[in-house]
C-alpha cells in the first residue's frame, strides 16, 4: 500500500545538506526536518509510455522492484511509489521534458551503478555532471560521505541514483526533480495547490511531500510529460472529489474532471501544472 509505505516506512527524515557544482544542485538527507505530515496528498506513482515491456520489467526489476500483478500486466512496487507501464511508442525520454528525472535512494551508490552498468544499462553521469570530478560514472562531492550517478534506462528514461549509507532497504523512491524557468512560481503551484513544504539547500529549492522530494532546477522552458516516456507523475489523495471541488475553487482547470473506476474502486482526476507537467490523482491506488 503506497499510504503505508509512505507513512509507516523508512522515511522519518527529509531535510537535505547540499554540495553545489556549477549549474547543478545536489542533496543528501540528515535527520533535522521531518517530512510533511500525513495527508491528505502523499506520492503514488510515475506512468511510462514503453515501446518494449519485456526490456522495461528487466529494468526495474534490475533497480530493485517488485513485479506485481495489476489487471492484466504487471506494475513494479518501490517503497514510495509505484511503476506503471502503457505499450505505446513514446515522442522522446525525460530529459528535455518538464521532469528530467526521477531519484532514489539505495545505500551504496557505487555499488549500485556497477551493477546496473554490467547489466548492460549506460551510465551518464559524466555527460550530465560535466563540470563535477565525475570518477568511472560515480560523482563523490569532496568531504561528503555519499555519492550519486545517473543511469539511462530504455525509452531514454533518466534515473538518478543517490547514496544513503544510513538506509537499511535496498531501495526507495526519493525524488522528482523538475526543470523550469520559473522555478518560484513553479514550487509556490505545489506548495499552494497540494500542501508541499518548502525548503531549501542552500541556493537550491525544494518541497516535501510524505514520499517524495520535490526539486527544482532553473533552465529554459521544457517541454511537457505528456506522450514522453515518462507520460505523467501521480499522487495519491484522501477525499479526491472534494480536493479536486478545492483545485477547481483556485482555478486548476482539469483534463479530465474527477471520475470513478467502480470495478477497482479507483476514483481519478487529471490536470497539469503551469509548466506542463502531467498529473494524475487517485483515490484508492493505496491499497494495490
């Protein structure tokens, strides 16, 4: 259940120290600010569009999660998220889109990267750090006692992978890390619309929701998640109907109005934030 993977897992800390490289923000927890309280808004699930399930379940089954049966295909669990899959040919990877990546954190970066190296999966880390003292794919910021890379997946799915040493499961979901031009208003749309927690690493901003990290870098505009491999990010949230009712008062205009799926007892809505991103709310995901 994702509610009780977020609330009742591993995820008692969330305030971040961060190392700066040159364009680039980096940060690692230590336990001094929790995490925003419980609800009624907590993470649930990221949406690939895939051109090859049988190389995308070797994937995530290779990053550590958990095939699990849903309807008819299969889904991956994490603590802190689930993976959903949708065979359908997508218009590019993350990288370019308002999402460049997704993170999560493992105890030994290093050893996790080699393994997804000899599993034939490219790391990038040189090309996306090209500034850092990147060492055989793995990037250890000078006097810190973690390191973090990056890990291409099919499709051009971008993975960041960070190390936690005071981590005792293998892996857990972290973080969305979000590209605009306009990162205030962008983190002020998630603090106002969804109750994120503001913060800050120094001069890299961010906001917490239970189970996940928002972070935000400031680039050109990109292009939005829709049709990208990475189709849209997903949140879980207790008393849909009257919350979407909320977003409406304050004027999100969405895709597709809150509805119900009876046979799963699934309630949905779709909207964008004001960058492009994609975004599906659910009521009922939490218990799969």
């Amino acid at each position: 259940m994702i509610r009780n993977m977020v609330c009742r897992g591993a995820l008692g800390v969330a305030a971040f120290l961060s190392v700066s490289v040159p364009g680039m923000g980096f940060a690692q927890s230590a336990p001094v600010i929790p995490w925003a309280s419980d609800g009624p808004v907590v993470h649930g699930h990221h949406h690939f569009n895939i051109t090859d399930r049988a190389a995308h379940e070797r994937f995530w089954s290779a990053l550590g999660g958990t095939p699990t049966p849903w309807r008819d295909v299969q889904i991956f669990k994490f603590p802190n998220a689930l993976i959903f899959l949708t065979e359908r040919a997508p218009s590019a990877g993350t990288i370019g889109s308002t999402v460049n990546h997704i993170g999560f954190w493992v105890p030994d970066a290093g050893a996790t990267l080699a393994s997804l190296r000899d599993a034939g999966y490219p790391l990038i880390t040189a090309r996306e750090l090209p500034d850092a003292d990147v060492q055989d794919e793995v990037y250890c910021p000078q006097g810190a006692d973690y390191c973090l890379g990056y890990v291409l997946g099919p499709d051009e799915v971008k993975v960041e992978i960070m190390g936690n040493r005071t981590q005792s499961m293998p892996i857990q979901h972290h973080h969305i890390h979000f590209n605009s031009p306009n990162v205030d208003s962008l983190r002020a749309w998630y603090v106002e619309m969804f109750g994120a927690v503001p913060g800050m690493n120094g001069n890299f901003k961010v906001a917490d929701l239970p189970g996940v990290n928002l972070r935000f870098s400031e680039t050109a505009l990109m292009a939005g998640t829709e049709g990208r491999s990475l189709d849209h990010i997903g949140f879980e949230v207790d008393g849909l109907e009257a919350f979407c009712r909320e977003l409406a008062s304050k004027g999100v205009i969405f895709d597709r109005p809150y509805g119900r799926v009876d046979e799963l007892g699934l309630g949905y809505a779709f909207l964008r934030d004001p960058e492009g991103t994609y975004i599906e709310l659910t009521e009922g995901l939490d218990k799969y």
